[in-house]
C-alpha cells in the first residue's frame, strides 16, 4: 500500500469487519483503549465504532498532550508572560485551553502578554534571535514525538549562544502512564479490569520503538498492538488485539511496520537522553501525580531550563468546576458523562481541554457524532 487512500478502502473496511465480527466472541465483553487521541479522532472520524461488533469497545485513554496538562504548569505559563514579560511561544492547541478561573494564554495575549504561536522550534529560535533584548521561553508540550524538536533547539541555541532563549518543559512520555492507567489507586479495580488491551500510539512508537510496551505486556498481562492512524490501521490492530485475547496470548504486535521498529529512532533517542533526564514526578491532569513519567532538563543545559531561569509562584490552581475531563482522560468515562458537555462547554466556549484539543476526545465527540451524542443524551 503506498497511497493514503488504499487505507480507507470501503471493501477491506468489509473485509475486515467481518473477519472482527468473525473472531469476536459473543459471549464476551473487549475492551480496548486507545492511548492515543489521535486514533480517537480516527475512530470517529471514519465511523470504525460502527464497524464492529457491540461488544468490542473504545475506551478513551490520555494521550492527548493538550489535555494532559494540568491547570498549575498552564498558570505558570501565563505567569512567565505576564509577570516576567517574556516572549512565551506555544504550539497553537495550547492556546484555548483553559487554565484557573478559565483563563487561557489567548485570554492573556488580549490582556496584552506577548504571546505567540509558533509550528515548529524553530519559530521560536527565530523570534529569539531577532529580539537579542527580549527573553524567549519556547513552552514544550507532548509526548516522546514532540521531545525531540525542544531538545534540538536547546543544542542550537547552545552552539549559537542564543543567550535569550530558555525552553519551560512540560514533556511526558507513554509507558509510565499506562502503567500508572493499570495500578493508580484512585481508579476503580473493576474499571480498570475492563481493559482487555490497548492500542498503542504510532507516532510515539516511531520514536521509542516497540520494545518499551513488552514489559507492561509482560507484568500486567495486557496485549499491546501498535496501531497506525487510518481506518483500516485501527481495524487491523482491534483484529490482532482480538485474536489474542481469545487465544490467551500476551504479546506486543506491531501493526504499524512501515514506520514503527522494535528499536525506534536511535539518533532522536540519543538526542533526548543528552538535553533531558527523568523527573522523579509530574503530575497529569486525570492522572495525578504518576512517578518517572516525565523529562526535565539537564543540569548542564539549565541556562536554557526557564523553570531555573525564572522564579514562579507558588499558587492555588484549579480545574474547572464540573469539567470531567480528567474522568474522560483516565478512561473511566466518556464525554457523553460529563453534564456541561454540548451545553455549557462546546469548540466556541470550551470549559475543558478535552473539548480544546484536535486530539481531545470531546472534540472527537463532538465534531463527529455530535448529534447522536446529543440524542443519547437526551434519551437518557
């Protein structure tokens, strides 16, 4: 297959869903949940939900790294803008995403904050160079796909001496998260026993491999299958999970093997563990505090770590009222649960970030099944 299209044929989506609706057992419940937001957008997006049998469930994990960021690091990312006066550059999902008091960097940029979104590091490098009087904080979101790019600005700016640039890093990486998914205390036992498998991030994967999956595989017993973004990717991927569950084997599966390896990207990999080194904690919006699950930046590299640069308050932040986003992002419950969605929170007044984020499971609900979920809601 070498055109996008041939991932969304109509007549293996058939195929496929009846070799699904073939294998699955109907005296049983699969429940499997796809760390990714992205392939959340995808499940919608092209009906895949439809496509299987009732049995076979999504359930919504919180790889989206728009959502997961809690209310304090986006407060002190206002704070850095408003109260040190620096040049704060963000990817432009951040910007909505309501923080105290639902306030949101687009809310501060109108209060006057310099605020400015950016595509890529280099944007940021850019501006840096071009205000030499001007402090520049790039603010560093995402998973491990997103790491990489932060870590190659801060080797740039190191070798140019680019003395007005710092990075705020707020980097988090998958594998601990879903370990945290299986044993946070705060999670129901017989919830988090309804996870059959998952289906693993691709372009996460891309950069770590399979390899680190195989230990969660092996302690808790839960099949992994690295899963690509199209219609028919999700649909190979439930199928593999499928068949493993039923014949009782516990393996990581790669589905994605046109661009996912056991290994991953050796030379991003080599670039990440030389700027960055593990946290001993970080907390997740939804998840709380989860342990050795995100990065901070080297000693050596701290002229560039603006937590280390700038002296932040110590402050009270807080979610928004009602909002269940951390619920919907630990995967116990689904937007529908939440009773401000598609009344009080919607894409023009979001009350949460699931509902800001391209890959929030909100927005997922909302701009793909928007009237039937609005029909289930009021059947109820």
């Amino acid at each position: 297959m070498k055109y996008v299209d041939e991932f969304r044929d109509r007549d293996l989506a058939r195929t496929l869903a009846a070799a699904i609706a073939a294998a699955a057992d109907p005296a049983r419940d699969y429940n499997f949940m796809e760390f990714c937001g992205g392939h959340t957008h995808a499940i919608f997006r092209y009906g895949v939900q439809d496509l299987v049998p009732a049995n076979v469930r999504f359930v919504h994990g919180p790889g989206c790294p728009v959502c997961i960021l809690p209310a304090r690091r986006l407060d002190d990312a206002i704070e850095l803008a408003e109260r040190h006066g620096v040049i704060l550059c963000s990817y432009g999902d951040m910007l909505r995403v309501p923080g105290t008091g639902r306030r949101s960097l687009l809310k501060a940029k109108a209060d006057g904050a310099d605020i400015r979104m950016v595509y890529s590091t280099l944007d940021a490098l850019d501006i840096a160079r071009a205000n030499p009087g001007r402090e520049v904080v790039f603010l560093g979101i995402g998973f491990e796909t997103t790491t990489p790019p932060s870590a190659a600005a801060i080797a740039q700016a190191q070798a140019e001496g680019i003395a007005n640039f710092s990075v705020f890093c707020n980097h988090v990486l998958t594998p601990p998260a879903i370990r945290h998914i299986l044993e946070a205390p705060e999670i129901d036992p017989s919830q988090a026993a309804r996870l059959d498998g998952f289906l693993g991030p691709s372009h996460v994967s891309t950069i770590i491999g399979s390899r680190p999956y195989e230990f969660l595989a092996a302690r808790y017993a839960k099949p992994v299958v690295i899963a690509g973004f199209e219609p028919l990717d999700v649909m190979q991927s439930v199928l593999m999970l499928i068949r493993q569950v039923n014949e009782g084997r516990v393996e990581v599966e790669n589905q994605y093997t046109r661009v996912v390896t056991r290994d991953g990207n050796a030379k991003a990999q080599e670039l990440v563990d030389g700027i960055f080194e593990l946290r001993p904690s970080f907390e997740w919006r939804g998840l709380g505090s989860v342990p050795d699950s995100a990065l901070a930046i080297r000693a050596e590299y701290a002229a560039f770590d603006a937590e280390k640069r700038f002296t932040l308050s110590e402050k009270r932040s807080r979610e928004t009222k009602s909002c269940e986003c951390p619920a919907i992002l630990r995967g116990v419950k689904k937007p529908k649960d939440c009773k401000l969605f598609g009344k009080a929170c919607t894409p023009e007044t979001p009350m949460g970030a699931c509902m800001v984020s391209s890959e929030g499971a909100c927005a997922a609900y909302w701009t793909y099944r928007r009237m039937e979920t609005l029909a289930e809601m009021a059947a109820e």
